[in-house]
C-alpha cells in the first residue's frame, strides 16, 4: 500500500516559490513552478485532473476536481510571475533569498502573489473530489495578463459559479479594481542638422506639448465606487543624438480605467501632435456586488473600497458569464513590487484554511 502524501508544510512551500526567478516574460522559469505546483497537487490529490496550455510564450495550467462537469465550478485564479528587481542591492536580504524571519518570509514575490498561490494549492489538494472546484495557475500576469488571456478559452469551456483572485488584500474580501489601458503614443517630426532646427520639425517637442494639454483635456470619469479614472506617462523617449532633429518621439501611458476605453483611445489619437498609438493593454474594470450571496457567506470582512491594481479577473470577467469575482488574499498590498517585499507566514495559513472552508461549503 502506497503511503499517504506528508501534509503540505505552507511555509516550505512559499520559501521553495520565492526562491525561485520568475520575471514576467521568462516562460521556462514560470513553466517549471506550474510543474512544481502540479506535482506538489498531485502527489496529494492524485484524483486531480491537469490541463496544460500550450502557448508556448505564455504557459498556464488549470487544474480541477473529477466532479460531475457540469456543475458550477468555483474557481480560484493565480498567477506565478514577479515584476523584477532592477536593484538587488537595495534590498536588505537578498531578494531570492526567502529568509524566514519575524514570521515573516523576504523576498520578491511574496505577497504578489506566491502567498495566495501555496493558499489556493493547499485548499485544491485537500478539496473533496467530488466538489467541483478549479485551480487556474498562469504567467505574465504583470505585463497585462497575458497568461490569462491565453488560458481564456478553456476558462469559458467551464460553467464558472464564483471566482476567487487570491492576490494580496490582508485576507480582506475586495470587491473590485479599474481596468487598465496602455498605450503606445507617438509623435513624427522631420530629421534637421541640430544647428538648424528651423530646417525640421521636432518631436519631441509635439510630444511634450501634447503631454503639457493631456492631464487638463482627457476625458477621464468617475465611478462612484472605482474613483476617478487615472493616467501616467511612464516612459518617454524620442531623438538620437545631441545634434540631430528628432523625427520620432513615444511615450507609454498607463491608463487605469472605469469603464470601456475607448473615449481615452479616442482622444489621444485626434490630437493634432499624434502620428500614431498602439493599444499595448485593454483590460475591463472588475465590479461585483456587495449584496451578492456568495459574498455575503464569505468568511472574511469585505473591504469598502476597490482594490489599487489590476488582476486576471479583467480577463476573467469576461469568460465567466457574470460570476462574482473577489480579489481576496495574503500579503500585504504596500509591499507589493516593493523592495524587502515579504508576506506574513500567519496570513497564508489563515488564507488556507479559509479557502478550505469556502470549497467544502461549495455546492456547485
């Protein structure tokens, strides 16, 4: 008789996640935790059924109960990937390190979001098999949920009941975030020797006049529950070298949006200045209602206000046939993309053990 898989030690678990590199845009690296988390899975809950995506780019991996297809699904959503760290010497651990220390674990990726993933995991690997229960694992998540995207489709393949995003609230229920919309603007001038500018048309300049009008003029909205739509120019370039006449110029703005994007769109591109702009991201905002019934059944207080960041759930919202979605899990918020990022050993285990109840209450 085969022994009986050793309880899955959490903060073992999350020090294992944290140790290991994986940036958004390295597929090997987030390849290799969805198997990790596959076996880790499976070696205690050998009923579980795996689905692996095939995009190559792009990698996910859903994992559910062998219960009856057809019953509503509660799904929990996870994504293994981690903004990067441009400066390690920063930190006052090392950033892959995943000291223990203060009951906390250091490290990037600790409360964004390798926490909430051994939570779910460890609520998956315990679930009763015929509860019909669902673990979405993806990639990319931080540069425009572009794992979920690819995952989309097979999410749609399932009849979904509820959604739980388990990213880093303080195990608060949250209710919601904006969307978001970023661009690609760009501005065209004409190449001129830099000591006769008059012989050109500069760039850069249309670009810094058009950035100069766009927080006074965009058509930005209000939500009585998102707040106010919001941009930022995040990366500005343009030109080559000192003594020439830039002829091109861009800027990335990060949009965070309330509603469907395209009055925004629309505005950048009749600007005068505007040669073109690329959609690099389009994702709705998240809304459930406060008075939804599964909601109200949740074991946790639920937070008044909207959650900071984007999370899949954008993707998610629009695949899951108006399911309620909650973002709720360990960490802390404030630490997120942050140097000497941790998370709180006492909140993954209480994330845990909530997860548990919530999937053994779970009718489907």
């Amino acid at each position: 008789m085969t022994a009986p898989a050793p309880a899955l030690d959490l903060t073992a678990l999350v020090r294992e996640l944290v140790g290991r590199s994986t940036v958004s845009g390295d597929a090997a690296a987030q390849r290799d935790v969805l198997g990790l988390l596959t076996e880790v899975v499976r070696e205690r809950a050998p009923h579980v059924r795996v689905t692996e995506g095939r995009d190559a780019d792009h990698p996910w991996t859903l994992l559910r109960t062998p219960a009856d297809p057809g019953r509503p699904q509660l799904l929990l959503a996870c994504h293994v990937d981690t903004v990067p760290v441009p400066d390690a010497g920063a930190w006052q651990r090392d950033p892959f390190g995943a000291d223990l220390e203060q009951g906390r674990v250091w490290g990037r990726g600790g409360s964004d979001m390798k926490a909430g993933v051994v939570a779910a995991v460890a609520a998956l690997a315990t679930a009763d098999p015929q509860t019909p229960v669902a673990l979405l694992l993806t990639s990319d998540e931080e540069t425009g949920s572009q794992g979920a995207a690819a995952a989309a489709a097979a999410v749609e393949g399932l009849p979904v009941g509820a959604v739980v995003v388990p990213e880093a609230t303080g195990n608060q229920v949250v209710l919601g975030h904006k969307g978001a919309l970023w661009l690609a603007v760009r501005t065209a001038g004409r190449a001129a020797h830099g000591s006769t500018p008059e012989r050109g048309h500069n760039a850069v300049l249309d670009l810094a006049a058009l950035l100069g009008r766009a927080g006074g003029a965009l058509p930005l909205r209000t939500d009585p529950f998102l707040g106010t739509e919001t941009w930022n120019p995040g990366v500005v370039s343009g030109g080559t070298v000192f003594n020439v006449v830039p002829d091109r110029a861009e800027v990335l703005v990060d949009m965070r949006t309330v509603g469907e994007g395209a009055d925004l769109l629309a505005w950048w591109r009749a600007q005068p200045e505007v040669a073109d702009v690329e959609v690099r991201v389009d994702l709705p905002p998240v809304v459930t209602p406060t008075d939804d019934p599964w909601v109200t059944a949740l074991p946790a207080a639920v937070r008044p206000t909207p959650a900071t960041y984007f999370t899949d759930a954008s993707v998610l919202v629009r695949v899951v046939g108006g399911a309620p979605i909650v973002v709720w899990g360990p960490g802390t918020p404030a630490v997120m993309h942050a140097v000497d990022e941790y998370v709180e050993v006492a909140e993954v285990e209480q994330a845990a053990a909530a997860f548990a109840g919530v999937i053994a209450r779970w009718g489907g």
